[in-house]
C-alpha cells in the first residue's frame, strides 16, 4: 500500500499533467476556436440589427438581406487603368501591409468571405 505522501504527490502530478495537455489542446485548437467565437459574436450583433428591421415592419429575409448587403465591404478593382495609355499603370492603392507576420489572421482573410 502507496503512503499517504506518495498518494498526494502522484494525485498533484496528474492535475498538473491534465492541465498542461488542456493548455497545449487549447493552444493548439485556437485556429478552429476564434474564427468561431468571431462568427458567433457577429451572429449576435447582426440578429440584433435584424430584429430592429423587422419592428418596422420589414420581413425577416429582406432585413437579412440587406444587413448582410450593408456589412459587405467592396473590394478595389486591380485592373489596369484605361487612361494610362497602356503603360501599366493601376489605379487600385497598394495592398495593405499587416505588423502580424505568420500569424493565422494575416495569411486568410476572413471579412472577404462576408
């Protein structure tokens, strides 16, 4: 039979083993987990802009409609400019530089995909 001391040590081991392994899980998870935490809070604010339309009479897929078409932001047309005289000049401004090198939320852009 383990003593009591030993008992102790080897219970505190475990604790400690599990909440490192949950921590590394969580850290490792966070690629799913803000993306999804994101997406919810936004469902969140944009149902309340919803429910404001429909008191005014407006029907739920119409006020839905036309949130998702007032969030959606336009993207700048990276075509040559037609002025130009074909010297290749582009009237779009340069991409934007993100400060975050290697990180997941400057590799995907998720705005695009509203």
């Amino acid at each position: 039979m383990a003593s009591p001391n030993a008992t102790w040590l080897l219970s505190r081991l475990f604790a400690m083993i599990a909440a490192v392994l949950a921590v590394a899980a969580l850290y490792l998870a966070k690629v799913v987990f803000l993306p999804l935490a994101f997406a919810i809070l936004i469902a969140f604010l944009l149902a309340l802009l919803v429910s404001l339309l429909e008191r005014i009479r407006l029907p739920r897929t119409l006020a839905a409609a036309l949130i998702c078409r007032l969030c959606r932001r336009k993207r700048r047309s990276r075509r040559p400019c037609c002025s130009s005289g074909g010297r290749g000049h582009t009237s779009a401004a340069k991409p934007r530089q993100s400060n975050r090198r290697g990180s997941w939320a400057s590799e995907h852009d998720l705005w695009g995909l509203i």
